[in-house]
C-alpha cells in the first residue's frame, strides 16, 4: 500500500520522469546531495568524493524488492546515463540496515540540486561491487571495520598486519573498533603511505570517548626522525607535524563533547598543518614537513605509547594534501546527522515498458508447451468446423427459403415444380439409392434440404402411381397404407440430411469438453515442476515461484481460449441445425397431407 500511495504521487507531479537507465530494473530511488547553506553549506567544488549512502527503514523501505545480497544495486549519475563505481560495507536486510560508498565525480559547491540514483529490482542482475574503483588514485588508504579482521578498501591493498584492538558490530558506520588505552592496530609501511613535503597527506576518523585523554594517538605515520599524528589531549582534539625540518602543531580552540561521535582529520599542504573538527577547520599551524614513511598506527604510537581509550571508525588516508571542501565533505555525509545527503522518493519503470505476456511465456516448460500445441491444433480444427458449418448452413438456409417461396405459389398444385424441374420424367424410373435420388441437390435450389425431400416424395409418387401421368388428378388413388410408407421414407431421408447438417459437430463437443482439461493437466503439471524446483534449489521467495506458476497457468488459459469460442460456435450453429430441421419435419407432414388429399382413397 505505502508504495502505491508514493508511485500514485509522483505520477500526478508534471515533468518529474526522466528517462530510465536501464529496462532490466524496475525501481529506483533519488538521492540527491545539498551543499547549500540549507544543508551542508560546502561553498567549493569537490571531485571524486567517495559519498556513504545509509539506507535504512526511514528512508528507504524496499528491502524486499532487491535481491537479498544487493547484487543488483546500481548507482547512475545525474544525467541517468553514467554508472557510478561503488561497493556495499554492509548490507542487512533483515534489520533494514544497508552502508553503501558511492564515487560521485563532481560535486558543485552551493548547489542543492545534484542528485544520483539508486535502480535495483532485478533479479538477474550480477554484483557490480567496486572497492577499489570507488576511490581515486590519491586515497591511500579506507579502513571501513566491517569485519573482525579489517582491510584495506583501497586499491593498495594496504592491510594491517598486526592489531590488539576490540571489534565493535555497531558501531557509528556499520563496524568499528574499540581501543583501552593499551590496544593498537599497525599496517606496515608502504610507498602509498609515504608523506611527500611536496604533495602533503590528509588522514581523518571518527572518534568517540567518555573519558578525558592523556597525550593519546588516534592515527601516527611514525618514522625514526619524523611524526604526523592526530591526537586528543583531555578533551583538545590536536595535530602534531614533527621532523628535522621542523615541528608544528594545531590545536582545537574548543574541547571534543565525550559520548558524541566526531570527525576529526588533518592535511599537510605547502607548510602549513591543518586541523579540522566535524568538517570545519579549527586551527593550523606553519611547519615544514620531511619526507616520511614508515608503520602507520591506529590507536596508539610507534612504540605501543600514547594509547587512546575509547570508539573509533572509518579512517583514511590519504597521500595528497585534501581540500577543506572535501574533508567537509567527507564529515558531512558520513555521520549520523549525513546533512549532505537527502533521500527521495522511489519509482517504479513504466508499466507499459514490460511485457508480462512475454515475461510468461518464456517461463512455460517443454511439458507446457506440448499441451499447448494440442489445445492449439484443437482450436484451428474446432474453427475450421465452426466457419465451414456455418457457410453450408447458411447456403441450406438460402436454398430452403427459396423452394419454400416457390412452393407455396403452387399450393394448389404440389407436384407442379416436379414438372417444372423435370421430376415427372423420373416417373418410369425404378427407386435409386438416396444420395442418386437428389439431382436438384445443386441446381435452381443450391443445397436446400427440404428441396431434396421434395425430391424424395415425389419420386415415390411416382413409382405409387404407374406410368399414368401424374398431373391428373383422378387417374389413380393412394391407399392409406401407401401414403405411409411415403411418410416413412420421407422421414428416413429427413434423418440422412440431419446426420449431414451435424457432420463434425461432434468435433466442438471434443474441444468444449476436453480443451479444459487438457489445460488442467498441463497447468498441473507445470505447478508441480515449479515446487519440485524450489525444493530442491531451497530458493523460497516470491520472485522464484511466481514465474513459474504464471507459466503453469497458460495452459489453463490455453484450454479456455479452445473451449469457450467452441461452446459459442456450437450452441449457434446447433440452434440453426434444429430450426432447418424443424422445417423439414413440417414441409413433410404439409406434402404429405396435400398429396393425400390429391390421391385420397
């Protein structure tokens, strides 16, 4: 219900559809990020920023609709044209939980109406998870925490080797870790990890303490002679930049607030060392940097000292000096408030863009399709009978009313046409069988039934009556017992041309009776398939039984579409057979009670 209240309101805004991506997927949801004053009041423009997308229950309930591990999530850009890279920290769809990292190429500083999209609902769809495209050349290092042994989401693959720290399942961004003043995490020294005096370095994370600090490391890049470390003294976050080319720090000018997560990252550029708390600077210092590469540390100093206490998550690092924009950026779409992100509704494709009918009958199994084919020969052969039937009734019917007209313009006279149609001249002739007596069959009276009673009557007229010519009236007189024997046999011609005018009827009947049940069977069998295939892949989910159950079903629609037009076709044509019928059965009572009075006894 709620999805068709969302999909009926965005149907009734003018000129919010765009075109869509891709056909294979059938939803998409609209994310678009503010960096005006409103939200995260960023000024600048930001390139390549890896964006964490945190769905959740509030924002975004169709879990449902994708696939259980998201492997059919995609982010396009804008434009809804250019894929996005990204990758999935976690995703939960048991408890509606889902940390997703999205490259965004370029973020227009002040502007509040950039925006991406999130398509998913295909359940075809391949994971397209990308870590390490979801990070420029630059970032050198991603610790996300998402799992008891941390790595590198990076492209460098610079993996801590060596870690006495505590695994924290919830923590601010999915997992994270816990530190007690005398636990560390260390990844061993890298060429990426270097800090360069000529493109400086950035580092940042999230931190969370209850208890004021000694002098405690939070992240050190630690060498022989040189130190870039973020650290909090109290409750002074800090960042301290040493080496013999000299030293500097630069300090926070207000204290961290305890139990609150905040961001916290530094950047070495062109002399200068930066500090900056939840996204905004609060403090630097001139300082010369040297070259400086060795372990990196979390947690705690080289030497296992300076220990930090307390919840820590998401570190990076990265080998060039970062804008304040893009720390900014990072810090204001990454924590619990996120108020660079806003979340729109979801959409669903165009309903005309899918063709259910198609979608079915790609899922009909071998046995399905065997059933179809009979019912479908079924149906040519039951309308084959219904268009032909109807054509010689039809020409019956003509006929019949033909001769009739002429007849009755006779009454006086009704043996006069047999004169006029050279009947009279059969007079000498013996009884031939039935079908050699109708002559006028396809002559001046087409295919008229009654005409070929007449035919009948008035030959037995004259095999009654001698070689005495038949128009006169007196010449000779029919017995009772023969004007019933020509009763009878006019009645037994009269069942010939009923068994003619029913020929293949019985066809109709086969298809009105059997066509269901042939189609019974088959969607019976398709079900059954259906189940057996759930069984044994153990996939119980809508999408996996309803396709197949669908399929199952044309069968019965198959023998629905023989019957129902053969019931029809029968019943019609059956009601015709009887009205010619009941004409032939009054034309003979009527020539047999005018001959009788001609040549009574």
């Amino acid at each position: 219900m709620r999805r068709k209240i969302v999909l009926l309101a965005l149907l009734c805004l003018p000129g919010v559809c765009l075109a869509w991506w891709s056909d294979d997927w059938n939803f998409r949801k609209e994310i678009s990020f503010d960096l005006g004053k409103t939200g995260a009041n960023i000024a600048g423009s930001v390139q390549d920023a890896a964006l964490l997308i945190r769905l959740h229950a509030g924002n975004y309930g169709y879990f449902g609709d994708a696939k259980p591990d998201a492997a059919d999530f995609r982010f396009v850009d804008g434009d809804d044209k250019t894929p996005l890279k990204f990758h999935i920290e976690r995703y939960d769809p048991v408890n509606q939980l889902a940390f997703i990292w999205v490259r965004v190429p370029q973020l227009a500083g002040a502007s509040n109406s950039q925006k991406i999209f999130l398509y998913y609902g295909n359940s075809k769809a391949a994971a397209a998870s990308d870590a390490g495209g979801t990070y420029d050349k630059n970032q050198a290092l991603v610790l996300h925490f998402n799992d008891v042994k941390p790595a590198d989401a990076t492209s460098y693959a610079n993996n801590p080797t060596a870690s006495t720290a505590e695994f924290n399942p919830a923590s601010l961004i999915a997992g994270g870790l816990k530190f007690n003043g005398g636990q560390w995490l260390k990844i061993p020294a890298s060429s990426s990890l270097r800090l360069s005096p000529t493109a400086g370095a950035t580092m940042s994370a999230w931190v969370r303490f209850d208890a004021p600090q000694g002098d405690a490391y939070v992240l050190a890049l630690q060498d022989q002679a040189s130190e870039f470390v973020i650290g909090i003294k109290g409750a002074h976050a800090y960042a301290r930049l040493s080496s013999a080319a000299g030293k500097g720090e630069a300090a926070a000018a207000t204290d961290l607030t305890a139990g609150q997560w905040h961001h916290l990252a530094a950047s070495y550029a062109a002399g200068k060392l930066s500090l900056y708390v939840d996204g905004a600077l609060t403090g630097s210092a001139p300082v010369q940097a040297a070259e400086t590469g060795a372990e990196f540390t979390i947690g705690a100093g080289r030497n296992n000292d300076h220990g930090y206490s307390g919840e820590l998550d998401e570190v990076q690092y990265s080998n060039v000096a970062r804008s304040a924009d893009w720390i900014a950026t990072g810090a204001r779409s990454q924590g619990i408030d996120a108020s660079l992100v806003a979340y729109g509704g979801d959409s669903q494709r165009e309903a005309q863009k899918v063709s259910y009918f198609k979608v079915t009958l790609q899922n009909v199994t071998a046995d399905g399709w065997v059933v179809i084919i009979i019912l479908a020969a079924m149906f040519l052969i039951a309308f084959l009978v219904i268009v032909s039937k109807a054509i010689y009734l039809r020409r019956v019917g003509a006929g019949n009313a033909r001769f009739l007209s002429e007849f009755e313009k006779r009454s006086d006279d009704p043996i006069a046409l047999a004169r006029e149609t050279g009947l009279d001249a059969m007079k000498d002739q013996q009884h031939p069988a039935l079908m050699r007596a109708m002559p006028g069959a396809t002559g001046r009276f087409g295919q008229s039934t009654i005409f070929q009673l007449y035919e009948r009557g008035v030959q037995e007229l004259n095999v009654r009556v001698g070689a005495k010519s038949v128009g006169a009236r007196a010449v000779t007189t029919l017995t009772p017992q023969s004007i019933d024997a020509m009763r009878a046999t006019m009645d037994a011609a009269q069942v010939r041309l009923t068994q003619k005018l029913s020929a293949n009827m019985v066809l109709l009947t086969i298809a009105i009776a059997g066509g269901p049940f042939l189609g019974l069977l088959g969607t019976v069998v398709g079900v059954m398939i259906t189940f057996a295939a759930i069984a044994a892949s153990g996939d119980v989910n809508v999408n996996s039984i309803a396709p197949g159950i669908a399929a199952a079903l044309v069968a019965t629609v198959a023998g629905l579409a023989v019957a129902i037009p053969a019931l029809f076709g029968y019943n019609w044509l059956n009601t015709r057979i009887k009205e010619i019928n009941a004409d032939m059965r009054v034309f003979t009572d009527e020539f047999i009670t005018r001959i009788a009075e001609h040549h009574a006894d």
